[in-house]
C-alpha cells in the first residue's frame, strides 16, 4: 500500500482495463472500474468519466454493499453521465430484481461537495476523448492572523482567553486524482499542481507510443512529465494507468532512466496487477 507524504492510498489501474484508486483515510475511492473487494468499505466513490475501465464496477459496488448490509454509497458524478448512469441502474435492476440503493449527486468543474467537516472536494476539467473530470480534495486548515504574526506567543494565548478570533480557516489542496487527462490539463489546475499529493496517470512512457498519439486519446505521456518536472510542486506523487503493454520491472527501469532526479525521489509507481 503506497505511502503518500502519510496518506495510504491503495488500488489498481492498468490503462483501458481497470482503475480504482482507495484513500482508506479519507473512506472513499476514485472510480471503479472492476470494483476490487476491498473498495466495497469505502462508502463514496468519485467518479472522473463514463469509460468502462472506470465506471463498470459501479453496479456491483452498491449490489454488494446492499447484500452486506452496509449504507448506500454516494457517487459523484459528471453531469454528462447523469442520464446514462441513472439508466444503467435502472436497467441493472431489472435484470438483478434489487434495488441497488445510492445516492447519486452530479457534480462538475468549480461545484463543490463537503465530504466531511474538513475535507472538500472540487473537480476540474480533465481533457480527455470524453468528458472527464478530475477531483483536488481540501483540507481545512487554521492559520494565524497575518496581523498577529510579529506578537510573542504569550501575548497571542491572551487573546485567545479573552475571546478573541486569533485564527482564520485556509483551504490546502491534500490530494488530487487526474483521471484520465492530458498533461496540460493537470497542470493548468493551480490545486492539482500545488496539491501535497498527486495522483496522476502516466499511460505512455516511451517511444512505442509517440506524445502526439497519446495526446490523441487524451493521456498522459512521461516525456511530456519529464519536459515539465519543474513545474510539479507536490510532496508526493503517484504514477497510474500505466499502458498493460509494460511489464513491472520495465515501468521501474523506465522511470529510474528518465525521470529527473528531483521528480523521481517524489514519485512512486502504482504497479498492482503488472507483471
């Protein structure tokens, strides 16, 4: 289970087969494309776009929630998809006789959803062969008064006993999750940049797939990432969806050959289900 600067994130993602990426810490996942037994625990699921690879396992995710006796999950979903996936459930219950209870809240690019007290999360336009979204959650944070700044820690205690408002609260992008997405699209994004971790995918990483045919299928190609290194400000990121066309031990050597130095000693490679 990767370690991202202290947040475990868990999951799978091989490009066109099957994503699904776990923040057990934050109880939810993005998107799900086979729905892996262990994203059956985690009661909200973000959803980036309509692909089967990230949205297949959707129906089985709530079946298996219900069977267990667990609360309805919560999907977000793009607005594009409302329709189609209000149908897919209706078409699913026919077929299965169940109800398949969840709650079901459209979402887009700017909109946000509370997630929790502390934790927002607020999509942004993904550039992608379909409309797709990715997602930068929020933490709320408290942070000193500017015009408080310069006094002694004594002094600023007793302001405090005396009632009054020596914080204010700040919003600090925790994590982001691209989905599928050209690079540009990532980058453009002030809190997918700035956010402490990152989940991006690298599809392509070499000369078997050029950057000008992965930017055709709207994907992210590592000589686009190492042409922009400098502009990666993260604590951690995590490389996904990386094309079934590499082998585990290739992605590693790839990435240790190519990767600039600075980047590299951020990054880890998601390679559950490489060979």
């Amino acid at each position: 289970m990767p370690d991202l600067a202290g947040l475990e994130v868990e999951g799978v993602s091989i490009g066109g087969i099957e994503t699904c990426i776990e923040v057990p810490g934050y109880r939810l996942a993005f998107d799900a494309g086979r729905c892996p037994h262990t994203a059956i625990q985690r009661p909200t699921i973000l959803f980036t776009h309509a692909h089967l690879d990230h949205m297949g396992g959707v129906a089985a995710h709530a079946g298996t929630r219900a069977l267990l006796g667990q609360k309805p999950p919560t999907y977000l979903i793009p607005h594009e998809n409302v329709e189609a996936f209000d149908a897919l459930f209706a078409a699913w219950r026919d077929l299965d006789g169940s109800d398949l209870p969840h709650v079901r809240i459209p979402i887009g690019p700017g909109e946000e959803h509370a997630l929790s007290k502390s934790l927002v999360a607020v999509p942004f336009r993904a550039p992608h062969r379909a409309p797709a979204q990715g997602y930068v959650l929020y933490g709320m944070r408290h942070k000193l008064r500017d015009e408080l700044a310069e006094l002694p820690p004594q002094e600023i205690a007793r302001l405090k006993r005396e009632g009054r408002e020596v914080t204010h609260a700040v919003r600090v992008p925790e994590l982001a999750f691209s989905g599928d997405s050209r690079l540009a699209g990532v980058l453009r994004e002030d809190g997918a940049r700035k956010a402490r971790r990152l989940v991006l995918e690298v599809t392509f990483l070499d000369d078997r797939v050029s950057v000008e045919a992965s930017r055709a299928v709207g994907h992210v190609h590592l000589d686009e990432v190492c042409e922009r290194a400098d502009e990666f400000e993260n604590e951690a990121i995590l490389f996904t969806h990386f094309s079934a066309r590499y082998r585990a031990d290739e992605i590693v050597r790839i990435l240790d050959a190519r990767l600039p130095q600075s980047l590299r000693d951020r990054v880890q490679p998601l390679l559950t289900g490489f060979r």
